[in-house]
C-alpha cells in the first residue's frame, strides 16, 4: 500500500500541466491559475478517500457453528411383541394368484385359472366366481358348488395354490437383489433379507492399513407398514443375532436397507422439493434447505429440527431458522444422513414432532425408492404429512 505523500507525489508526476494551466470560466472569461498547493490539496483529498475504501471491510457474516442441545425424545418407539408372533390367520386368495383346480369323476379334467382384477376366477361355463379373500379349503367348496348346476351330482373338487401373485413384500436398497417378492406363507424379516441376497458387501479402502468399509447404513434402514414405522433395530438383528427384532413380515411391508455410501441430508417438510441433498464435504443448514428449493410459503421457519442417529434411538435440534437467515443466529453444520424438518406449523410435544418427522421420512424415502424401483426414470416424491406435531 503507497503512503499518502507517494500518492500525492505521483498525482503531481501524472498532471504536471495542471499546477500552471489556466481554464476557462463560462462564456470565456479566463481564470487565475491553480497553484500547486491547490493541486496538492485536491491529490491528498483523492489519497485520503482511497486509503479509506482500501482499508473498509465488510461487515463479518455470523459464525457457523455444530449443532447443539441434540436431545432424545422422552419416550423412545418400543417393538410390539405381537410381530414376532408368527401370524395364525390361513393364506386367502387375491387378484393374481394362479390356481390349479381338478374335478375328479367319470371325466376327470383339469384346468389352471388365474384371479383376475376383480377377485374372480373364469373356466369352462361357470360364471366368475369370486374367490378373493377366501381360503383354499372355503374357495374349493364354493367352485364344487357353482359347477353342481351343470353336472348331475355335486362333482369331487380339488384345488391347490400354484404361484402367488397377491401378496408382495418390497425389499430394497443396500441388497444383492432387491425387488419384490412373492409372500406365499409366514415370513420373517430376516427370511425376507435373506431372500433378497443378504446386505452387499463391504468395501476394501485402498493404501496402507486399508479397513473394511461398510456399504449399508443399518441405522437409517426401516420397515414401513401401512404408512407407519415398525421402530425394528436393524443393527441388533444383523450385527448382533438379536432376534427380539426378527418380527414376521405382512403383505404390502416396505424394507428397506440404506446406504452408508452417499453423504446425504435429507430435507423434508415445506420445502419446495422435498429429497435427498448430497454434498461432498461440509454442509450448512441455509445450504441444504437452498439445494432443496427454498422453503415455501406457509413455512414455520422458527421450528426447523434436525434430526440425528438411528431411527430407533434418534436426537433432534430444534433450530430458529428465521434467526439465522437474518444473521442474528449462526448457521450450523450438518452430518451426513441428518434429517432436516421445516414444519408447517409449531411443535408443541417433542415425541409427537419425533413421530411425526420419522413417520414423514419414511415414507418419502419408501414412496421414491418404490417408484424407482419400478421405474428408474421416475422424477422425485414428496410426501408431507401436515398434522399438529
């Protein structure tokens, strides 16, 4: 940086013309000559003026910070008993199941059927029977029945369960073969992990003193039923052989196993796109909402959680957003697989706000790997569950 009498200095060098150069007034009438000193004046005014924009700075952003006060519920999600209990109720049919039926007789015959759309098997002159809903044994006798009016006597039926089509469990991510899988009987959790390959393989790390790095992030891997959370601990079952958590699968279950590999932040809630933000090195919360659109309108920005740790012993962070957008508040950094929550409306119990922002992740998370699943094209769903938390 020049000092002020440098600067002066080559003012002076720059317009040597100007200390003896007389100017023109208006409507030409001459002036008197600017002294030097004048000229002076004016370059140690300039210098002055420049000194002090140079040495102005702007005023600091506020200081980014950890999250803090990270709290758990008071009354953490427990495991009904009742799902490790194997289910007692015989296998009905539905639409897609394939059936194998014999009348047995002086001509005996055999035909395979399918129920279709509307719970109805079709064959022969009988009318669509409907068979959804109906066990076997009950399926059988009704048939018997229906094809006495064109028989003379009541005809020996015989009727077994080919191939499954109505009952399906979704078993996704981390997998060496996910997909959804036919449910013919009973089934465990650990019979549906099984089914679908087993969690994928850890991954070496490379150079000296590689370690095995796991691939499936156990913590954040759930099982979705009807909407809600079944609160299964992944890591006991699959770590630890603790079967207290291998509870018996229904029909229309989501499992799904997460990955460990993407640093991700999942931001839910009123935000314009609702979804996963990956970043590759630190993230601020103003920056992950930003990736995820913004908020929208009708955002409660004062009660923004944050949610961190598994999904059955989780902590959250209540956060006023509206502070920290206008500075008067530090931003935060977030970890990866942190759960980011911009309400609708102001909490008011922190277990209801857990359950609510658990019960939302959820089921973004089900609804876009289910859609992905049946077609990789498909664009993202957010799913908002606006309820008073």
């Amino acid at each position: 940086m020049k000092s002020k009498n440098s600067l002066i200095f080559s003012a002076q060098a720059a317009y040597p013309a100007l200390t003896a150069e007389t100017t023109m007034a208006p409507r030409g009438r001459p002036t008197r000559p600017r002294s030097a000193s004048f000229w002076a004046s004016c370059a140690s005014a300039f210098a002055a003026f420049v000194l002090a924009g140079c040495a102005s700075t702007p005023p600091p952003r506020p200081p980014t910070a950890p999250v803090s006060d990270l709290v758990a519920p008071p009354v953490p999600a427990q495991l009904d008993p009742a799902l490790l209990q194997m289910p007692s109720d015989a296998f009905t049919l539905g639409p897609g199941d394939k059936l194998d039926i014999e009348f047995i007789g002086d001509l005996t015959s055999r035909t395979r059927v399918e129920v279709g759309p509307d719970g109805k098997i079709y064959f022969y002159l009988l009318p669509g029977i409907d068979v959804w809903g109906l066990t076997l044994p009950e399926a059988k006798d009704l048939i018997a029945e229906k094809s006495e009016m064109f028989m003379r006597k009541k005809p020996v039926v015989a009727i077994s369960l080919r191939e499954v089509g109505s009952k399906r469990i979704w078993v996704l991510g981390r997998l060496n073969n996910p997909g959804v899988f036919q449910m013919p009987g009973p089934m465990t959790l650990l019979d549906a992990v099984a089914g679908a390959g087993g969690p994928t393989a850890a991954a070496e790390t490379n150079g000296p003193g590689s370690q095995r790095m796991a691939t499936v992030d156990l913590q954040r891997s759930f099982v979705l039923r009807h909407g809600q959370l079944i609160p299964v601990d992944f890591q006991r079952l699959l770590l630890e052989g603790d079967l207290t958590q291998n509870i018996y699968l229904q029909p229309g279950d989501f499992v799904y196993l997460s990955s460990a590999m993407a640093r991700t932040v999942h931001v839910i809630g009123a935000v314009a796109t609702p979804g996963a933000v990956t970043s590759g090195g630190e993230i601020t919360l103003i920056q992950t909402i930003a990736s995820a659109g913004g908020t929208i309108g009708n955002a409660y920005v004062s009660h923004v959680a944050i949610v961190r740790g598994s999904l059955t012993s989780p902590t959250i962070s209540v956060v006023d957003y509206d502070a920290i957008i206008k500075g008067t508040a530090p931003d935060v950094f977030l970890e990866p697989h942190d759960i980011v929550y911009v309400p609708f409306t102001p909490y008011r119990t922190l277990t209801r706000y857990m359950d609510l922002i658990l019960r939302t992740f959820v089921q973004t998370v089900g609804a876009n790997e289910g859609a992905h699943a049946i077609n990789r094209n498909s664009g993202p769903i957010g799913i908002n569950v606006q309820v008073t938390p």
